[in-house]
C-alpha cells in the first residue's frame, strides 16, 4: 500500500536510519559491557538512540557522572576512528540527494566527529544543518534536538517529518511533536505513524516548496 504524507522539513536521525554502525557499535559496547560485567545483549537493548553517558546512567545506576563521561568520550573516540563495517542503508544516498534544495536536517546522538566519520565511511553527504551531542544538553528520549533543528530551519515541530529507528528516537520525536516514520526492524514494536523496512521505499518530490514524502 502506498502512503503520502506532506511535510515543510525533514529531521533525519543517523545510526540505523542512514547508516548502519552496527558492526561497530556491537564490539564497543560488547567491549565495555564485559569490563563491567554485564550481559552484552541486555546493553544492546539499552544503548540505542542515546547518547553513551545516557545509557550507562541506565546500565549502572548510581555511578558517577564524570565516570560516565570519561568513559563516553574514550568510546567516541574510538568509534570515531573505526569505521570498518560503516554501511549506508538502502536508499539513503538517493534520499539526501533529493532532500538538496529543501528543508532538512540530520538530527542524531553522535558527537559531530563521529557523525562525520560514518556520513562520509557510508560515503554520503552531511545535511547543512546537523544537531550533534554537542547541539542539546539532553540526549534523545527528550525531544530538544529535533526542537532544536526545527528551529534552525524555521519550521514549526507540527510540520516536521522524522525518520527514526530507535525508541528513543521515536519517543523524542513524538514529545516534540512531530510525525515518525520508523525505519527499519527495530522501529515497528514502538509505533511510530508510518513504517518502511528501510529508506529504498521512500519517494521524496517537490511542488511550490511543498514537500510529499510517499512510502512504498
């Protein structure tokens, strides 16, 4: 069944919704999880769509923020430097080809570095406008990022269209208002508005600066 769904702007997350990192975020945090002693399976259902800090204040209640900081930029970095396995998702270079003359924005966890890094490992473009970590004081589930590139677009929340994997990106969507379309296998359980297996079945065309994103 075909869907079309009208939009003034385009938010676009990054890690299982343009680019598959799974490769390399499974042996980071497998890594980490067994310096800690904890099941690296249970991480895995945790981490997705937050920043590092954020998930290990879920994983490790009680433990020191710095702690929690410390160990987040030692990951960043090393995220940042590996980037074997890096894969754009299907479509996702067609996608952002034919978002370059309207509204959009790349809205994601991911320090600006490691954004960089797997944009250009998936060997696509990074949107004008990107909200790293370094954009928000809150990680996704709070919905300041996609408030926050909305804002820097001009476009009200109500008129934003989100692409989103994650739960945690898929709840600070909706808290900031805006529709979802879900992404992949991880996004059909938390319901978002629209699902696509992933990006190949997503049209994007142009009227009179109005955007119609149709789902295949």
């Amino acid at each position: 069944m075909t869907t079309t769904i009208s939009a003034a702007a385009i938010l676009l997350d990054m890690d299982g919704t343009l680019v598959d990192s799974s490769a390399v975020v499974e042996r980071v945090w497998t890594d980490w999880a067994a310096e800690h002693g904890l099941d690296p399976a249970e991480v895995m259902q945790v981490i997705h769509g937050r920043q590092g800090h954020a998930s290990m204040a879920i994983l490790l209640p009680g433990r020191p923020v710095e702690e929690n900081l410390a160990d987040n930029r030692a990951m960043l970095e090393r995220e940042t430097a590996e980037t074997e396995g890096v894969l754009a998702i299907a479509g996702a270079a067609r996608l952002l080809r034919s978002l370059a003359e309207v509204p959009h924005a790349l809205v994601t966890s991911a320090s600006r570095p490691l954004a960089t890094a797997r944009m250009t490992a998936a060997g696509l473009t990074m949107p004008p406008v990107a909200v790293t970590a370094e954009s928000v004081s809150a990680s996704k589930p709070d919905p300041e990022g996609f408030l926050t590139a909305a804002e820097a677009l001009g476009v009200p929340p109500r008129d934003c269209v989100v692409f989103e994997d994650s739960e945690a990106g898929i709840t600070a969507a909706r808290r900031a208002g805006m529709r979802v379309v879900g992404v992949g296998p991880l996004a059909g359980p938390h319901r978002p508005d629209h699902h696509v297996h992933d990006l190949s079945a997503v049209r994007i065309t142009v009227d009179d600066a109005a955007i119609t994103i149709t789902l295949e």
